[in-house]
C-alpha cells in the first residue's frame, strides 16, 4: 500500500482518477529508493570481514574503517552505516545539502552548497583531503557518492571558484549534458575525477555509489572522484570551446588540471553501483496491475531539450491504448532563451501539456525531490489546461520564457516534497486512464 508520505500536496492534486494514479506511482518510486534501505540491504559486517553487495573485504588487526559520504544521498547513508558498523568506525566526514536533524556520532558532518561551488564546499572538500591523506595500507575507506557531489567536492588549484560558478552557469544555459559538463568539472578540482582515489592511496576502498547519471557511466556520477578517469585536458577544452563558454573562463581553461592516470591509485579500490533509476521504475510498474495499468520501462536514460521530449512523450501517449503506462528516467536539458525560472521537469511537463487530451496525464519529477527550486516537478493535463486559460496564461509563451515554474505555481500543479535524501535522474510518468 502507498502512503502519501512525499508528496505533501498528493490530495490537492488527486482530483481524479488519472492523477491519483500517477501520484501513486511517484510515492512508490520514492519509496524504492530509501537510502537507508538501500545501505542495509547492501552492506553487512561479521568479526573478520566486511561484506558490501555479495564482494567480501577482510578487516585486518590493525586496519581502521573510516566513511567519507559525498551527494545528497550521502547523510542518510552515513547515518546507516554507523547504525550497521557502530564502534568499528574510527572516523569519517560526510558532505550534504541538508541539515540534519541528527547529527552523525562518529562522522563530522558538513553542510554543503548546491548546484554551484562555493567557500564552504571548499573548506569541507579540504577537510576530507586532509583526513584521507593520513591513512595507511590496512585502513579501509567507505566512500558513499551520489548525485551532487561534482559541486561540493570543490577543490581548486589555480582558478577561484567564482570562475567555476560563471563557466557551469554558461554551459548549464546552453544546454551542456550532463557527461559534457561533468568531463569539464572533473579538470577543475583536486577532489573529482579520481582525485579521491589518489589522495586516499594506500588505503583499501569501496565506493558505494548511487547514480544520478542516465547510463549509469561511473566516471560521471558526482564527476568520479574514485573512478580512474579516461578523459584529458584537451576533452574539457573542446566541451568548452563547443558551448562558445572560452569567454566565461579563460583563466579556468589555461589552468586545467589533468587527472590521476597512474594504474597505481585504483588497484585498491572497488567502485560498486549500489542504486540506479532502474529500481524506481520497476517499482513503478510493479505496482501498475494494481492500478489497472499496463506498465512499459520505455527508456532509462532519456536525454535532450526538455520541452522537446515532453512533447514525444505526449505524442507517444496518444497514440497509446487506453490502460497504457509509459515510464522514463534520465536528464533532460534545458536550453536557456528567456528569463524566467523553472527546472528540467516542470519545463518537460509543460511541453507535453498542450498535446494531452482527456484520460491522459503527465507527471515528471526530481528523484531528489528538487527540481532547480522548491518544486520537486510537475504535473499536467486537461485540467491543468483548463485551470490556465481561467487565469489567463499561455503555456507557450512561458515555455519561450523558460518559466515553467511561474505556470506552474499560479495552476497549483506542481509537486512538494522537499528533499527526499535520494537522488537517481529525474522520472516521468506519462499514463492514459
């Protein structure tokens, strides 16, 4: 049964049966990937070992185990860990976008800044080079990385980060992927892009790694920092130089940093995928018969200009049986002409509305429960239609604004949840009653 526990305004939106469906599905998605779950179900520990998703690390007399969680999923999963290895933790640091309302007992926490580095991400970044630089062969580290991490693990060398705010600001507007972008940062900070890796070197380790990259490649979930990176320099100049970004950060591209190569630095270090966006959606249509639904998993790792996929997806619908449910996960982009306000979702959303008729709706979310805002999403169909023509908007002319999030907070459907401390891409729902 499906408690509406994260979508806090699930019965103002319910208003029939379409849409109590497709909320239904959302909370089982956010049910599925509970990060605390998750770490139960993947980690244990016995006297002499060690055991992370079936591979086995024996514990050494003199070895320590410390954790170094990274991402929005990262406090949850510390917390976890301690609760699973208690005493047997000799320390760590953890670096989260939210406050805690528990503090971790044997971890120092650090509250970071996201989507743009700042100071703060630097300090804590530091704090967590310093720490792994002082291990030695028989310590283990537990590294938990998940989505966000590429703007908090900030650690510059000959650049500020304001500069690094100015560049991924540009290449957010014009439309970048999220390989591109992340094949760019993992050149500008001591931490990403294997960094970690070397820093930690000669110490054992096992990342646990919760992907928010559709594809689920590891060397762009929070730009790598434990994963032997295969780009160079001239990769990140040409992603640069593509977006015509040269001019917002001229410094940053005389001064790119080149990552571990060294064979060496990632003998010791087991890299495992512990969640992807793959879980939500089988939970998704797991639940479907239940609903009356016919589920189909159409893509995990959609991708392009948001409005333009919201649009696919509707036309898809459409053509689609009654009873049919098309699910999605990925990260779209979204490609800046106005001056408005919105995110990925709520921008696909909107797309998609003008093209729904009636039985049909579309939901699409933030997994993290955060869509570039305090909307985690949106939802949209004939009554969505209908509640705008009542107030007077034009969904194409806020789509040609980029301002999704205005449309969608004056029609009163959005979604709000608030972070949810789990982060796998975005999902859409797209379903006909």
């Amino acid at each position: 049964m499906i408690d509406a526990h994260r979508i806090k305004n699930f019965a103002a939106l319910a208003l029939n049966p379409a849409r109590e469906a497709a909320l239904k599905l959302a909370e089982a998605a956010f049910q599925s990937l509970d990060t605390r779950a998750v770490i139960r179900k993947a980690v244990s520990s016995t006297a002499g070992e060690l055991r992370v998703s079936g591979t086995t690390f024996p514990l050494t007399g003199n070895g320590r185990i410390f954790i170094v969680g990274v991402g929005k999923c990262s406090l949850e999963a510390v917390l976890e860990l301690e609760a699973i290895l208690g005493e047997r933790i000799a320390g760590g640091a953890v670096i989260d976008v939210r406050q805690p309302e528990v503090l971790p007992k044997r971890t120092r926490f650090f509250l970071g800044d996201h989507p743009f580095p700042t100071e703060n991400n630097i300090k804590a970044t530091a704090e967590i080079i310093k720490l792994l630089s002082q291990l030695n062969q028989d310590d283990l580290v537990i590294f938990v990385i998940s989505g966000g991490g590429s703007a908090l693990l900030c650690q510059p060398d000959s650049h500020t980060y304001l500069e690094e705010v100015e560049l991924t600001k540009h290449l957010f507007r014009t439309g970048a992927t999220i390989g591109e972008l992340n094949t760019v940062r993992k050149h500008l900070s001591l931490a990403r892009g294997g960094y970690l890796a070397k820093q930690v070197y000669p110490a054992r380790v096992v990342s646990l790694i919760f992907s928010d990259v559709p594809g689920n490649n590891l060397e762009f979930i929070s730009s790598g920092p434990t994963i032997k990176d295969d780009s160079t320099i001239e990769d990140a100049k040409r992603i640069i130089i593509k977006y015509d970004a040269s001019h917002k950060g001229e410094t940053i591209i005389k001064h790119l940093l080149e990552t571990p190569k060294e064979d060496k630095y990632f003998e010791r270090v087991t890299n495992l995928l512990v969640l992807t966006n793959e879980t939500a959606l089988q939970a998704m249509a797991d639940l479907a018969p239940s609903l009356g639904l016919t589920a189909t998993i159409k893509d995990t790792a959609i991708a392009g200009e948001a409005r333009v996929m919201g649009e696919a997806i509707a036309r898809a619908l459409r053509l689609a049986p009654a009873g049919s449910l098309h699910l999605y996960g990925g990260e779209t982009t979204v490609v800046i002409h106005g001056v408005g306000h919105g995110g990925r979702n709520q921008e696909l959303a909107l797309g998609a509305l003008s093209l729904l008729t009636a039985g049909e709706c579309v939901l699409a979310f933030a997994s993290d429960g955060v869509d570039n805002g305090d909307h985690g999403g949106a939802l949209c169909d004939t009554i969505t239609g209908e509640r705008a023509r009542a107030v007077g908007l034009d969904p194409v002319v806020l789509l040609d604004q980029n301002d999704s999030y205005t449309f969608f907070a004056k029609v009163g459907d959005y979604l709000d949840t608030g972070y949810v401390g789990a982060n796998v891409s975005d999902l859409i729902i797209a379903l006909k009653i």
